[in-house]
C-alpha cells in the first residue's frame, strides 16, 4: 500500500469538508501516517488468532434468574402491560401540531 501523495482536498470533498490551505498542509502528512500505520497492521501474521468484535471481554447485566434463559416473543408479550395481535401496544407519544 504505497501512497506517494495523498489527496486530502479529494477525500475532504468526498467527506462534504470544507478546508483552508492551513488544514490541507495540517492533515496531509497525519493522513499518510495513517495509512502507513494500517499498511504496517496489514503485515502483520494473524494466523490462528479468532476475530474479535472487542479487545475486552463483554458481559451481559442481566438477573441471574433469567441470564441463561433465551426471551422468546411470548415471553416478551407475557410481560408487557398491554399487547394486541402480537405487539406491544405503548401510548402515543407524537404531540399534535
């Protein structure tokens, strides 16, 4: 992933950016050093190591009573103050204008 120049006034107008020539000469090399950044990460062998959608591990807040229990639709319906063909039916809350 080589990149000899970068055009930041391109990538800005495909972002609706307006910049000034200070922003553009600002930006120009932090770009670059982005992209060289993620050219160094392509590198790098990942072989045997599973994707992972976050660094850390993620835990449910969930009751004890019911965190290893899956919420089937009519459990959900069961629960709810008012229901009608299967739906939840809540207030309007859109105020007239």
């Amino acid at each position: 992933m080589s990149h000899s120049h970068i055009d930041v006034r391109y990538v800005a107008n495909l972002a609706r950016l307006e910049l000034s020539d200070e922003e553009v000469a600002t930006f120009q090399p932090q770009l670059e050093a982005i992209l060289q950044h993620v050219a160094a990460l392509a590198q790098l062998d990942v072989t045997g190591i599973e994707p992972t959608a976050h660094p850390a591990p993620v835990f449910d807040r969930m009751r004890a009573d019911i965190a290893h229990e899956s919420l089937s639709q009519a459990a959900v319906l069961q629960n709810a103050p008012d229901q009608a063909q299967g739906q939840i039916r809540v207030p309007k809350v859109v105020i007239d204008a």
